[in-house]
C-alpha cells in the first residue's frame, strides 16, 4: 500500500514551488489537493513514465478528473523547470458537488468515465 508523503496534505490557497525534476504526485497516491498552475509546466507521465500523456501550463488545473473518477492519480506529475502553484483541499470541492442536483452528478460521473 502506498503511504503518502506529509506533502500531499495541502490548505486552501497555499502556494508551493517545485524545482525541475521534482515530483508532484505518483500513480494510486490518494488525490487530497488539486492544484492551479501559476507558472511553469507539469508533465504528466503514465504510470510507468514511458508515455507522456498531458502538459498542464499557466492557468490550468491538474487533479480534478483523478479525483473524481477514480480518487486517486492515475499517473505521474513532474515539475518541468521552476513551477509555481497554488493547491485547493479537494475534500472543499467535494462537499461542494455533494449538494449538486443528481442530474448534474450523473453528467460529472459521465464525464469521468470516459
């Protein structure tokens, strides 16, 4: 079973930096934060690194689809040079879909399994 790192455990709207190189989230880590990329770029690897599979620049969110269609990341996210982002307890996000219409919540899990 895979333990997370102490770093995963984010608050709202804190700000980190990652380094090149460094590593955001690996494959099953649980999805406890979602993360809004203010400069640089994550690269998204498959499971074994073989693959790159999404390039998530400035302004774009990373985590959102891993935690709601599976809970935890599917992948591998690594910093690619200095990258500045700001992370969001996704507990807050999922509270909030808690309390959508079942329409709505039928449209998301939809989406997700795709």
């Amino acid at each position: 079973m895979y333990t997370a790192p102490g770093r995963s455990l984010f608050c709202n709207g804190e700000s980190l930096e990652l380094i090149h190189s460094e590593v955001l989230f690996v494959k099953d880590m649980p999805v406890s934060s979602i993360f809004l990329v203010v400069s640089g770029v994550v690269l998204v690897f498959s499971d074994d690194g073989s693959e790159l599979r999404r390039c998530v620049g400035p302004q774009q969110i990373i985590g959102i689809y891993d935690a709601l269609s599976c809970g935890a990341w599917r992948g591998v996210g690594i910093a690619q040079g200095r990258v500045e982002l700001v992370a969001f307890n996704f507990t807050n996000l999922q509270r909030a879909l808690d309390d959508i219409p079942k329409e709505h919540r039928v449209l998301l899990d939809d989406l997700c399994a795709v």
